[in-house]
C-alpha cells in the first residue's frame, strides 16, 4: 500500500468517535475502497512525474483547467443544491448538520474554481477569468458522477450524498497529497495547499453522516448503492486537475 494511503487512513479514516452499526458499516465500505484509492495514489504520482518530465509548463494549465471545470460555479451549485432538495422541509430538524455543511461546501467549491482560475492567471495562461468561456476544456469534466448530473434527483435519499463523499472527497485529499509530494512549483502548492484542507472537511463529512445518521438498513442501503455505482472500473480515474489523463 501506498505511504500516502496509509497514512490519511490513520489520520482520518480509522479514529471515530463514533461506535455501532453506522461505523460497523463504513468500515465494509472503506474495505472496497481501498484497492482504488490505492490505485488512484499510484497513478497521481506517475502523472505528475509526467508532468515535471514534459519539459514544459503546459501541464500547469491542463490541470487548472480541468480543476475549474469540475469544481467552482458549474459543478458545485448543481451537486449542493441537488443535495440540499434532497431533504424535505419536514426532516430539516434531523438532518440540519447536513444541511449546514452542504451551505459551506457550496462556498469551498466555488473558491476551488477560484483557485484554478488564480493558477491560470497567475501564470499568464489567460488575461480574464472570462478567457475560459472560450475553451471547452474548462467548461467540461469527464468524470462521472453520482450527482452530476443537476437538480435531477430531488427525491434522493438525505444520506445518499455520503457515499460520494467518502469515496470521492477521499480521492481529492489523497490526490492532492500525492500531487504535492512531486511538483514543487509555487502556482500549484498554492492551489492545492489552499484546498486540501476543505477537501478533507468534505471528506469528513461523509464519515461523520455514515457514522452518525448510517444506523438502519434502510438509511445503509441508499449510501451503498452509491458505492455500488461509484466503484465501478471508471472510477478510479482522478480528474486532470488531481493528476489524471483526462
Ligand atoms: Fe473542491
């Protein structure tokens, strides 16, 4: 297993404060995480390698792009406000922890997007955050998602949202900490140090909502079927922005 992984399981992964069957059943789930999240440091490493061989600072401008595609503005208010229609009026006194950090992610993601286009500016790639209207690459992401695919799924179970949060925000933290162990180029530790610490919030907070709220089969079963489409063979491919080909 990779140092990288080894250690964010240590940190934040296995500590709880938790017990009981909401625990019981993440660590089932972490159990088919781990191969891909391994995978995922391995090929985060091997791309950035890449990157300092390719003798140029172009990959500098692949990855803000691909990062303000598949965060910021476009994604972020789609797949927030998609999750907070998921809980109705009625169930807000229990569920309004999620709520709360649903709010604050919107505002993280879309400083993320921020923090690309910062990269692109800063770099000289582009003269105006309005430059990248022009170029499909930094409007589109390739990645598949659970949610998204905007405010289609209001009927959605509260909980479901953790699965992606567990698996994926996962993937950012251990991505960035792998993009950060190669690339010592200033624009990028910028970017990635000013994220990763909201990444792991939005990682903790799939924990803390499997956890706490995980109790019943019946509110398992929506977070698994998250997994079950998320661990798919196309997952474990991470974003450009995190070091991936794509
Ligand atoms: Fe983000």
């Amino acid at each position: 297993m990779q140092s990288i992984l080894s250690d964010f399981l240590d940190k934040w992964v296995y500590p709880t404060g938790f017990s009981g069957p909401g625990v019981e059943f993440r660590l089932r789930q972490t159990e088919r995480c781990l191969p891909l999240w391994d995978k995922l440091v391995s090929q985060a490493l091997q791309f950035a390698e890449n990157d300092l061989k390719s003798g140029s600072d172009e990959y500098k401008a692949v990855r803000a792009r691909a990062g303000y595609a598949a965060e910021g503005p476009f994604m972020s208010l789609k797949q927030m406000s998609t999750q907070i229609l998921s809980v109705t009026v009625d169930e807000q006194p229990k569920y309004i922890d999620l709520q709360r950090m649903r709010a604050r992610q919107i505002w993280d993601e879309v400083k993320h997007g921020q923090l690309h286009a910062d990269v692109l500016l800063r770099g000289g790639f582009i003269k105006r955050e309005e430059d990248l209207m022009d170029g499909a690459r930094a409007n589109t992401q390739p990645k598949l998602s659970y949610f998204g695919m905007t405010a289609m799924f209001p009927h959605i179970h509260p909980l479901a949202r953790a699965g992606q949060h567990y698996y994926n925000e996962s993937m950012a933290c251990l991505g960035i900490a792998a993009t950060l162990s190669v690339i010592d180029d200033n624009l990028i530790r910028h970017q990635l140090r000013s994220q990763e610490a909201e990444e792991r919030m939005h990682f903790m907070e799939g924990k803390y909502q499997i956890d706490a709220y995980a109790l019943t089969p019946e509110d398992q079963r929506p977070i698994e079927e998250v997994f079950d489409f998320l661990l798919r063979p196309w997952a474990p491919e991470p974003s450009r922005a995190l070091g991936g080909s794509k």
